[in-house]
C-alpha cells in the first residue's frame, strides 16, 4: 500500500502466555503474533502484517506488550473500533488493551527505547493452584542479603553474553551483546510468599533475563558466588554460560518505553535513559 493509502496504528497487548508458543510466528500458528494476525486479517483482509516490540518465549506473559500494523485508509475505524473488534476475534486469553494511531515511520521494535520485566517467585511450601505457571516456586528460603547483592552485580552496563542463550542462526559468535541494564529490584511485602524481581534496561538478548534470575536465585540460595557472575559479566567465549536458566513460569513482560508523544505509555511512563 502506497502511503497516502493506509495508516498505523500502535497496539497494547496483554496476554497470558502459558497456553501460546511465545511471541513469534510459527509454523503450528499458536503464537500471539498468530492469532493477533488471524484476528486483524477477520475484521480487515487487507492487512498483511503485524510487527511486535520483540519476541517473548513460550510461556512468558506480558501486561503492555506493543504492536504495529498497518490498515487501508479506506478502513473507516477509528482506534475504539479497532479495540472492540480485534477483541471480538481474539481468544480470550489475548486482549488489546488500547489502540493509537501513529506516523507512518514509526515502529514498535526499532522506536522502542527500552523494556521492563517482571519476574516472580514464590518461596511458599504449597504453591496455590491459581499461580501455576506464573510464578516459580523455589524450595526453601532465600537469603536476602546474597539475593541483593546478586541484583546490583547485573545494573550498568556489561557483557550479558554468557546470560543469553545461542539462537544458532550463525550470529552467535559476532552479535553484539553489550546491553545497559538501569535497574534491577527486589521487591516484596512483609510475610509475602511472593518475590518480584523487576528489570529496567535499554533492551535484552534471547532469554537474559531467565538467566539472570536463575544466577540469582542460585547465589541467594548459597549455589553460585558472586565473584563467578562478575567473571561472566566481564565477556567469555560465546559457548560458555552460566550455570541456570529459570523457567519461563513467572517471567512477564510489563512494560514498553518510547521518546515523545508516539506511545500510550509515554506521558505517564517517562523513557529510561543512560
């Protein structure tokens, strides 16, 4: 579609994500990326693509996961509409929660300037039925000193290589894998089964955050030294890891930020900056 022919418009996605296979489209056709696509293509078959903020694996969730697709200016929908009618197709599972129209040089991956997550434990014996899947259960308690301490060993900027998993696609040795993590918390309330570990960074690679918080959790249950997390931050061979990747259970994708006025987000969730 030539320019003057079509318009943007930017999604925000929530979705529970333990019965899809992540983000990215497959062959099977059970992604978000999947149905959402369906689900555009039944209230306008013109619409040939959709374009997310970055990939989330099988199983992770997310609050405010961000999409573009581009639909004919001849679609008489304004952004209400198209909320109402995606909705409609969608599984129940998946809902967009806003829609905005924005220029057509914008992109909801390559504008996006920077990304919060959300990981949750639950140190409790008995894990209730309602929180399976969305949470990991760690047996036993962790130690809050050595947890603490872990999470400011990952803020700044650093070599996440060896907290990334290979996607063997043949850039694994030469990708970049430089990133700039803002903040990591640890959050929890008095006599809270639940830990929420909350990641503020400029982006991240393949399954960092998993291995970040398996690192973690390993060291604050007195499993891992710290001094071997500074040594895999400071860049090692492409082929060496660290010991733990934590299951999706529990990792949620929470937040999307971009510069200006371009994101639903923007005005109340300022960009993360270095």
């Amino acid at each position: 579609m030539a320019e003057e022919d079509r318009k943007r418009f930017l999604l925000s996605l929530a979705y529970d994500g333990r019965i899809f296979e992540g983000w990215q489209s497959q062959v099977g056709g059970n992604t978000v990326q999947d149905h959402l696509l369906k689900a555009l293509k039944g209230v306008c078959p013109q619409i040939e693509s959709v374009q997310g903020s970055g990939r989330t694996d099988a199983g992770v969730s997310a609050m405010a996961q961000r999409a573009h697709f581009d639909a004919p200016a001849s679609a008489r929908l304004d952004v209400g509409n198209w909320q109402k009618a995606l909705n409609a197709h969608l599984p129940p599972q998946i809902r967009v929660m806003d829609c905005e129209q924005v220029d057509l040089d914008f992109h909801a991956r390559f504008n996006a300037t920077g990304k919060c997550y959300r990981y949750r434990l639950f140190e409790g014996a008995v894990l209730p039925p309602l929180q399976h899947g969305l949470v990991w259960q760690v047996r036993g308690k962790l130690d809050r000193d050595l947890l603490h301490e872990a999470a400011k060993l990952f803020a700044g900027r650093h070599d996440f290589r060896a907290f990334s998993a290979n996607r063997g696609d043949g850039h694994d040795e030469t990708r970049d894998a430089q990133r700039m993590i803002h903040s990591v918390e640890v959050l929890q309330s008095q006599q809270d089964p639940l830990v929420d570990l909350r990641f503020k960074g400029e982006g991240f690679l393949y399954k960092m955050v998993r291995f970040i918080v398996g690192s973690m959790v390993r060291c604050a249950q007195g499993k891992l030294d710290p001094a071997e997390i500074q040594r895999l931050l400071v860049g090692v061979d492409f082929s060496e890891k660290a010991p733990f990747c934590a299951p999706a259970d529990g990792l949620m994708l929470e937040q999307v930020y971009y510069l200006g006025n371009k994101s639903m987000t923007s005005s109340s969730s300022p960009a993360i900056s270095d």
